[in-house]
C-alpha cells in the first residue's frame, strides 16, 4: 500500500519532498506505526518535578526525579487496540485519512522533548518513501519466520538485525 501511495502521489520521476507527506496517510501512519510498534526509547530521560503536584492519589512533592514510561503510553491498549500487533491503522481514521494521536510520544515528553525530532521526522519519511520509490524490499527469510523480540530492552529496545536484499524497480 506504501509503494502504490507512492507510485500515485510522487510517481517514479521525481524525488520525493516533504509536501508530499500530507497527501501520503497511509505512509504516514506506516511511518507512525513503525515507531510505535519498535518503542526504541522505552524511558523518558528523567525529569524533575518543579513544584508538589498531585498525579491521581498520590502528592509528588517538589524536587522528586521521575522516569516517564514510553513504553505504557506506546503500548496502551486503550488508544492502540491489539498494541503488540503491528497495524497502520492504529493511526487512521474510518475513511483512511491520518489519525494524530496524544499517546505517541516516541521522542519523549514534556518541555524536554527530543530537539531534533522535527529533523528525524523529515529525515524518516524521506529516506523511507526514497527507498521503497526505488527498490523491492525481499527479506532473506519468509516474511512468516521474522521475529521482532528486541534483543536488547532496556534504556533503549534495539530490534533485532536483518538482511534484506534492495532489488531495483
């Protein structure tokens, strides 16, 4: 659905350019998706609360270092039905235009939100509709016997690695 997105938006004579993202949905709940689903950063860095807060029961006083779980916002089933399953739809609405959602955060939260992630978002869809505008994606393996278990989780969620092959269109 992604190539042909591509093939009908960009076509194959011409890069692609950011403008083209807004008439791409389902690229962009694909893109979207991919960094829900792999939750490479699963800890926010800590923070510090800047005056006592009450957060449910519960009074934080000033001063306290908290650690946001990304991963419980990521994963939440109550936003993202079936949140271990990988679903573009998990950021469309019923007539497949694209769905913002307050739950992903893949770049943090709060004031310290990544800084670069403007940069890593144009960066991700460039590279990524450039990629598959010019190349068939085969795994070496069948798609079927793929595993996605991160092989490290901690302070980052690393996936584990593939060889692909590019195969020119």
């Amino acid at each position: 659905k992604v190539k042909e997105e591509i093939d009908l938006v960009i076509g194959r004579h011409r890069s692609p350019c950011m403008q083209d993202r807004s008439q791409m949905p389902y690229t962009d709940a694909v893109m979207h998706e991919i960094q829900r689903y792999i939750d490479l950063l699963p800890m926010n860095v800590p923070h510090a609360v800047t005056h006592d807060i009450k957060f449910r029961d519960y009074i934080i006083p000033k001063g306290t270092t908290i650690l946001t779980s990304l991963t419980s916002v990521l994963h939440d089933p109550k936003e993202f039905p079936n949140p271990d399953k990988f679903d573009p739809g998990h950021f469309l609405d019923e007539s497949g235009n694209f769905k913002k959602s307050n739950y992903f955060m893949p770049f943090s939260a709060g004031k310290r939100i990544c800084v670069g992630e403007g940069l890593a978002r144009m960066e991700l869809f460039l590279f990524l509709t450039t990629i598959l505008q010019n190349f068939n994606l085969k795994p070496l393996v069948d798609p079927q016997d793929l595993d996605t278990t991160p092989v490290l989780n901690g302070l980052a969620s690393l996936p584990p690695a593939y060889k692909l092959c590019f195969i020119p269109v």
